[in-house]
C-alpha cells in the first residue's frame, strides 16, 4: 500500500468541498471596528469534496480496529462496541440538545445521566456518582480532590498518597496534579500489595492509597478487605481505580470492599468505543460522607423530572464545562439496558473466562512471572525467547501485526521486565482466542529457528518499524510548505 | 441482548482447559465474605428493537429541537457537513485505541499531525498538541503550563473570561498554591488594561483572556500582550468560538505565547455538553511543558514517510509524578471530525462562514437594540454573540420568549447578580434573516 499524501501536498488554489446560501442579510461595513482581520490562512487546505472523502477512507484503511480483529491491549478493555448504541447516541434529543437549555426542554438528557449514576452506584456498590470527568485520569484528578476537601474538612487535608508500584502511570501523577507527594508500596511475591509495607507506610500524614483491583497484574487483590482496615484505621481513604471493573460486574462490587472513592471507565467496561484516543468518560463514585464536595452542578429529581443543582458551598467546583461527555453515558446506559443485570455479570464471568482460556493456552511457551489466580487479563513476559534467542517482547508484538492480530500492551506494568500483558475481554469468539493463541506459539517457534525474522518485524504493514527515536530528537510535528527553491 | 461470541460447547471446552467445572470456579481468589451473592438490580435486558423504541421515548423528552434557539456561550450550532459524519463513523476511526502500535495505526496518527498542522494555522502558534478534552479543562492545562514555565505564583484572569473556564481553572489550581487574580473589564466589555498594567508584576506567571470573550467582544490582544511582556508574564488567549479564527487575526501574530480554546464548533453537535475537543498551541520553545499527546514525524527502516507519538518523556506513562500533566488520552475521535470539518470547508468555506456569522450578527444586534428599551451592553466589536440589556430580568424575558417558541439567549444573571439585565445573543450562520427577524418581533411583543 501506498502512503497517502498529507491533505496539504493535495491542495490546490480555488478548490472547495462545501457552499453556503448567499447572505440574506446586509453587509455589515468595518466589521471589527478597526481591529485586524485577516485575509487568509496559510497553508490552509483547498480540496473537493470528493478528495477529501478519499483522503480519509484510505487513511481508515491505514487503521487495525476492534471491528476488524482481536485487540488484545491489556488495561485497556479493547471490547465489541455496538452499533446500535451509536444510533441511540445520534438521536436528535441527545446529540442537538444545547447544555446552557432550560432544564424543562432538555429532560431526556437529564434522565440519562441520572439513570447512568444510578446503574454505576449499584454496580460498584456507592452511594453516589459524578459524570463530569472526560476520562479516566480526569477521574483520578476528581477522586483525589474530593478526598482532600473530605479531609481538610475533617481538619487535615494531609500530604501523602500511596501507590502500588504496579499502578498505571496516572495515578502518581493525577496525586501530584493534586498537590500530593506519592510514596510507592512495593508488591509482595504474588503480585499483591505488600500488607507489611502498607503498615508501614500507612501514618497520619498518608491521605489515601491509590489501588486498582484486579491489579494491572489481572490478580485481584484478595487482602483488599485488610488493605481497607489498614487505610482506615489510620484515617486515610481508599481509592480504587476503577480500570480493570471488567473482571468484578455482578460478582463483587468496591463499595462492599471498604472503597471510599473510585472512578470507572465508561470507554472500557461500559464499551464505549475508544476514537483511536478519546472520548472516554471517568465517572467517580464515592461513599456518603464525601457527597457535600462532588463537582457542580448535581443532576436531581424534581418533581416529575430532572434539575440542575449548582448551590452546593463545599464542592470542589467543576473540573470542565457542563456535565461530562454526555453522549459517552447516553452509550453506556444503552448498553448497560441491552445487557441487563444477567448480561451485566456475564461481562466478567466471560472476559475471565477468556483470559485464562489463553493463560492456560501459553503457560509454559512464554513466561509468567507471577503465578497468582489471573482474573480478566493475564501477564507474560518475554523472558524464555529473550533469554535463549535475543528475542524482546518489542520483536514479539510487532511480529504479532504480520499475523492480522493486534499486539498486547508491552512493558506494562513496570514490575514485570519485559511485559506482554493479554486482555481478551468477554466479546472475543474462540475461534479469534485460538487464532491469537495459534500466533503466539508460532512466533516462540520462530524465535528459536529464525530470530531475524522477528527482529525485522513488521513485514506487511503499511509502514515496517519506525524510528521513535529520531522523531523524539529532532521533533517535526506540523507540515511546513516547502520553502521555494 | 447479549454480545458473547461463545457456544455452550465454546464454553465447555475452555472450561476443561482451565481445568474449572464452572466459571464460578474462576473466582475463587475473591474472598466469600465480599461476593455480592445476588443479581443486580439492574433493569431486565432488551432486544435491539426494544431498546431503539426505549431510547426514542427517553429522547423525545428533550424537547430542546422544537424551539427556535439562539443559546451560544461556549457552545454552537453550526453546519456539519454530511461527509464528516458518513467519514468519522467509519469503524477503523471509531474503533481503534490510542495509537500504540504506529505500524497499524497510521491513519489516526496521519490523521492527529494533520490536526496539528490545521490549529497551529489558525492559532499562528509554532506548535500544537493532539487535543484536550475541552476548552475549559484546556484552560486550565494552559495556566498550568504558564506557571511551569516561569514558576511564578500569581496568574490574572480577565472577568470577561467564560465563567465555566474560571471555576475550571480554579479547581484545578487550588491545591497547588497558585493564586487567580481577576482583571475587570470596561464599557467597551473588554479587559480593562490600566487594572491590567496597575496587577501585573514580579509574581504573575501569566495572563489569561478569551477572543472573543464570553460577551462576545473581540478583546484587544495585541496591547494585552505587550503589557504582559512588559512584565515577562505569559499571555494565554483562550478561543471559546474556535470559528472566529477563520476571520479574527491569529492570537500568534498578536504577541499570545500560549493559545487555548474549544473546538466544539469545527464539527461536533451541542450533545448537550460533550464530547468536545479542547485546542492547545505554544511557541516551539515551550514543546516540552506542553502537556497532552504528541504525534510526530519520522521514518521506518525501509525510509518511508510515517508517523508516531511522540516526546512521550514528558507524559505520565513514562514519568509518572513528574509528567506535564496528568492526562492520559486526547480526544482523538473528536479531533478527527474536526480534521475533517476543517478540511472539508477549506481556506475559502471557512472564512466565509466566519464571516456569515459576522455580518448576521451585527444584522441582529442591529435589529434587537432598534428596539424601545433594548439597549446593546457593549461597544466593543463581536464576532458572533452579543449581549443586549433588556428592561427587568434578562430572565424573565427569556422566558416571555421561550413561551413564544424562541429560546433567545442566555440570560446572565445566573452568572452574576449584577449582570441580570444582560442576555447573550448568538446567532451562527444557521440563522437566517426570518428567523433573526421572529426573534426581534418576539422580543419587542414580550416588551410592550
């Protein structure tokens, strides 16, 4: 395949794609009152209609997605999002409703969001939940700020959050965001937090600890109800990060294990599709006592109906503009109401299933560090092919491509050298799961009889492996017009 | 409905491999005394056509769509062209994740470098990221970014700012000892610059002010910028009408060093408040304190032409505490149809609905303050909102209105008490002379 050319080395002087009637109105004379306006934009892009739904088709082409095989990106839920739901999302009552309209003209949209927080509380088991945050980390930010205004509120907002070394990446830096120091609690042997070094650690001066259960190892963290009394006992919250939900619906909720505060994944467990990036949606809950700090405004029955709630002196305040990424919940809630509860339990029973269908399938051929129960997810490593051929888990999941097949998350958690960490999810056929699995045992197979094959790998995408490295050192990040000779 | 891909025998042949009788058997590392030990009370699932029937009638109580609406502050109704819907719903854009794997993901990374080429182009800015969320979250990044660069304690805040970006910034800045100070503004409804001169100093990282700002007049970035050089702080200049750019001169070419704003116009519906994108462009020289994704250039072995995130040291994944920020993901899908929208109308379409938004709102600033009693509030330039101060309660008014039918502004006493005559008019492009004429014949009925 060819590479398509950047929209601009397409465009050309005069050319357009879109019309508009002739104005209806008069001409205003000195539009601005004297301030600038300008004549043109450079560079900008000049192209018939036609050019341009060409452009992006091919570049489509250029994309692996979930519609077209199996994704199996540990952390990230990569599951079947229905097209239905982005019917639903694209009715006119959701998709033209203006945030700032009368609250009486926009009661449908009021009812899903209110309907969404009430699903998300009894799923994960809290008394109440926001759907401001855009995403996940946002979320994180949101959950750590309603923990320090609970506290200052008790009489010391307190300096320190704790984190598991294997916590994703946003969880120390969403309690930095926030204005904590983050101290790190090792794992012990299984993978687990260490309940010794929690002690430890857990003083008065620790404002919470940032956990995520399953871990991002797929093991669920069976001492959570300790780790609870530990943070507790010392007047610290538990956050929860809510990232692996996927493994718990319908078998156990957060609430019911000492959790004080959590976020969720709208893009992940409630399969919302994930836009190459965005948009998520990281809906926090929290227990009770928290409630008075929760971002404005609160979405509350009146009457019949739904209001905007804004008068509330101790919430933190809001985080963006208007309620959330709306038409993310109007997704999730149809599909939270295809599932129902049955359908809901059967995310996890299934996606749990699936990842130690494909445990049980590679044990032995790649290595797993950690040997614990897995749950939705499980962690290899490439240390067998890297030991005895040279081979990294870069050369693994770029070969991965050349079989049709998205890689799996690498290098992640940090805890694990050399990372390949599996998510099937409950939507994958067994006939994708044994062709992944099929994939990997022939390429531990290559690794020992034809190494370079895999070192050179990718060999029959778009692009073969690009060079990170010199992009990070000598950064070219917008298209320039080539300067006239 | 269930979207499970496995047949009972599926199911009966993993379970052997797992060496399990039951799935249940699956989660016995979770603890018995946590286990939730009942169904959920969720309601009962349903078929595709129960739940298309189910969400119709849940829709249809938004009855937002029978009025004729002039709402803007922050969020517009535009023209989306039909080929950025039939494009953006293409499975391959909808149904990727962030870019990790560059070998199979380079139509969205062509896609976001592309993106970044058309913001700083309207921006004037050297340098753009891959999208924020939105505009106020984009805000506060920006007042952030400002306080890295400078560490200075001290950031000004133009009260014509858009109130949602002011309370964003002022959550996300109050745990960290950043102090806001607010700069009025004038009759003109721009930021006052002798408060400006008289609050700037030593201590301020950094100026923010919207154009046009949230009355909708065009503020006068270029003497903003130079006072706040003056004082080596930073000027930001939020965009919340991310179209004006087609027609206002780029806050670059004005002295702004960071520019930040709400692409919601460039393709995206009101959705009645989101998804959105948020804008984000700087000077080269700050690339490494500016937070968000990155895609970049670069080459593969063979040496062709490819794209990948980039400088990703500066992000959580990698540094962790230390990142710029604390964000994760862009709004990759929304900044595509953005591309496409932006793309689509091109050099010419976009200025020339810049400038139908332009003329058609002095038609109706016009029109409305012809009217007894109706006065505009300020006489600064606007660009596609105004506000017009009406005898009694601005809200009252709009209700007279809503019960004619129009939806005719936001009035502002919900924002400030002392605002409470005021009510901000916008009219886009989809207006037409009839409808900007009905709104006008309305107001002056409810009036008399």
């Amino acid at each position: 395949m060819n590479r398509e050319p950047l929209i601009f080395e397409i465009s050309d002087a005069g050319k357009r794609a879109f019309g508009f009637p002739a104005l209806d109105v008069p001409e205003a004379k000195d539009l601005l009152d004297g301030l600038a306006v300008r004549e043109d934009i450079p560079g900008f892009p000049q192209v018939a209609e036609v050019e341009v739904v060409r452009h992006f088709t091919r570049l489509s082409q250029q994309n692996y997605c979930v519609d077209i095989g199996f994704y199996p990106l540990g952390s990230c839920t990569m599951k079947y999002n229905p097209k239905v739901n982005e019917k639903i999302a694209g009715m006119a009552g959701f998709a033209n409703a203006h945030p700032f309209a009368p609250a009486d003209t926009v009661q449908g949209c009021l009812e899903v969001i209110h309907r969404v927080e009430k699903a998300l509380c009894e799923i994960a088991g809290m008394d109440a939940f926001t759907l401001q945050p855009s995403a996940g980390a946002q979320g994180e930010l949101v959950g750590m700020m309603l923990i320090h205004a609970c506290l200052e509120a008790r009489g010391n907002p307190r300096k320190i959050v704790l984190i598991p070394d294997s916590a994703h990446g946003t969880n120390p830096s969403s309690a930095h965001v926030c204005g904590y120091k983050v101290r790190e609690i090792k794992s012990n042997e299984s993978g687990r937090v260490d309940l010794a070094d929690l002690a430890k650690a857990m003083t008065e001066d620790v404002a919470a600890l940032m956990v995520t259960n399953p871990n991002t190892l797929g093991v669920f963290e069976s001492d959570i109800c300790d780790v609870a009394g530990i943070v507790h006992a010392k007047g610290g919250l538990l956050y929860m990060d809510g990232a692996n939900m996927n493994a718990l619906t319908g078998i156990v909720r957060p609430g019911d294990m000492g959790v004080d505060v959590l976020h969720i994944n709208l893009h992940k467990t409630f399969s919302t599709p994930h836009g190459g990036g965005g948009p998520g949606s990281g809906p926090v809950g929290i227990v009770r006592e928290l409630e008075p700090f929760l971002p404005v405004p609160l979405i509350v029955r009146r009457g019949e109906g739904f209001g905007l709630e804004y008068g509330r002196p101790r919430s933190i305040g809001r985080v963006r503009s208007f309620y959330g990424n709306f038409l993310v919940a109007v997704k999730a809630l149809a599909y939270i109401q295809a599932l129902g509860p049955e359908g809901v339990r059967e995310i996890a029973e299934i996606s749990v299933l699936n990842a130690n269908y494909i445990r049980k399938s590679l044990e032995g051929i790649y290595h797993l560090k950690y040997d614990a129960p897995s749950m939705h997810e499980c962690v290899f490593s490439d240390k067998i092919q890297k030991d005895a051929h040279g081979v990294s888990n870069l050369d693994i999941a770029k070969r991965l491509i050349d079989y049709g097949v998205h890689p799996p998350t690498m290098s992640f958690p940090l805890i694990v050298h050399g990372a390949l960490m599996i998510e099937p999810t409950e939507t994958e056929s067994k006939r994708d799961l044994d062709i992944f699995i099929e994939a990997m045992k022939a390429i531990a197979r290559e690794a020992a009889e034809n190494p370079a094959v895999l070192k050179s790998a990718p060999h029959h995408s778009v692009v073969r492996r690009l060079d990170e490295t010199a992009a990070a050192r000598n950064p070219v990040v917008k298209w320039e017009k080539p300067s006239a000779r | 409905m269930s979207y499970i891909s496995l047949s009972d025998n599926d199911k009966k042949e993993m379970l052997a491999r797992c060496g399990v009788a039951s799935v249940d058997g699956l989660f016995g590392c979770i603890p018995d005394g946590v286990r939730l030990g009942r169904e959920l009370d969720l309601p009962a699932a349903m078929t595709e056509p129960e739940l298309v029937r189910h969400f119709e009638s849940v829709a249809a109580r938004s009855t937002y769509g029978r009025y004729l609406s002039f709402l803007g502050g922050g969020v517009y109704h535009h023209v989306i062209p039909a080929i950025v819907e039939a494009l953006s719903s293409r499975g391959e854009f909808l149904t990727p994740y962030t870019p990790y794997q560059p070998e199979v993901s380079q139509g969205t990374l062509q896609v976001i470098f592309e993106y970044q080429t058309l913001i700083c182009q309207l921006t004037g800015m050297d340098i753009s990221n891959a999208s924020l969320y939105d505009g106020a979250s984009a805000a506060a990044e920006a007042v952030l970014m400002a306080q890295r660069l400078n560490n200075r304690p001290r950031v000004l805040v133009a009260r014509s700012l858009h109130p949602q970006y002011r309370e964003t910034i002022d959550t996300y800045v109050r745990n960290l000892g950043l102090a806001v100070d607010e700069v009025g503004f004038g009759d003109r409804g721009g930021l006052r610059s002798a408060e400006l001169a008289a609050k700037l100093g030593p201590d301020v990282c950094g100026v923010i002010v919207q154009s046009p700002n949230f009355f909708g007049v065009v503020e006068e970035v270029e003497k903003i910028a130079a006072l706040a050089l003056g004082h080596k702080a930073l000027t930001i200049v939020a965009v919340a009408e991310g179209l004006s750019l087609g027609i206002l001169q780029a806050p670059g070419k004005l002295g702004a060093d960071i520019v930040c704003g709400e692409g919601q116009s460039f393709g995206l519906a009101p959705a009645f408040g989101g998804p959105y994108l948020g804008f984000m462009g700087c000077g080269k020289d700050y690339l490494r304190q500016l937070p968000g994704r990155i895609a970049g250039l670069t080459k593969d072995v063979d040496g062709k032409r490819g794209f990948v995130l980039t400088l990703s040291t500066r992000e959580q994944h990698i540094r962790r505490e230390k990142a710029t920020s604390n964000i994760c993901t862009n709004q990759a899908w929304c900044a595509l149809r953005a591309t496409i929208f932006l793309e689509t109308l091109g050099q010419k379409g976009l200025r020339e609905m810049a400038l139908q938004n332009m003329h058609k709102t002095r038609y109706a600033r016009e029109r409305l303050t012809r009217i007894p009693g109706v006065k505009a509030r300020f006489s600064g330039p606007v660009f596609n909102e105004f506000v017009i101060d009406v005898p009694g309660d601005a809200a009252a008014v709009a209700d007279g209105l809503k019960a004619k039918g129009i939806l005719g502004g936001l009035a502002l006493g919900a924002f400030d008490p002392e605002w409470k005559n005021g009510l901000l008019v916008c009219v886009t492009e989809v207006q037409t002379r009839d409808t900007i004429d009905r709104l006008a014949g309305a107001l002056e009925e409810v009036l008399r």
